[in-house]
C-alpha cells in the first residue's frame, strides 16, 4: 500500500507550489485557504498507460475539484 497525499490551496494565499509544499510539510497549512486530501493505493492498482503516480494524481485531483476550481489554485500530491 502506498500513501499519498494531495495538496490545493489558493493563490491568494501561496505564491508557487514550493510555498504550497513547504507550508504543508511543515504542518501549517491550517490557517491557510487549502485543503489536503490523504488516500491510499495498492501497488497493484491499475489504469492502462498510467503509472501509480499518475493514478493518485489523478485520484486527487478528482477528490479536490469536486470543492475547488482550477483557476486561482496551486496543487500538488506528495507521497508519504
């Protein structure tokens, strides 16, 4: 099993994705105007001409614009 975690947050509030990172990372992202999305996937999971980062990419993004919007975000997945 592989733990991944997608990060979105608002570009009124990081200026890039290392500021979006490094704000998660070190565990301060709650104040901010973001949302983290944690998941898991087994190493045997599946999409043709995907790899697993590219699935869990995928997965997140899925999780996170079901609330946000493209426009006006940074977002990035991070495995644990």
């Amino acid at each position: 099993m592989r733990n991944f975690v997608y990060v979105i947050g608002s570009t009124d509030d990081f200026c890039d994705e290392t500021e979006l990172r490094s704000t998660y990372l070190s565990g301060n992202i709650g104040d901010k105007n973001a949302s983290v999305y944690e998941f898991d996937l087994s190493e045997s999971s599946s999409i043709t001409g995907c790899g697993l980062s590219e699935i869990a990419t995928l997965i997140g993004q899925g999780m996170a614009f079901e609330s946000w919007s493209q426009d006006g975000t940074y977002s990035l997945l991070i495995e644990k």
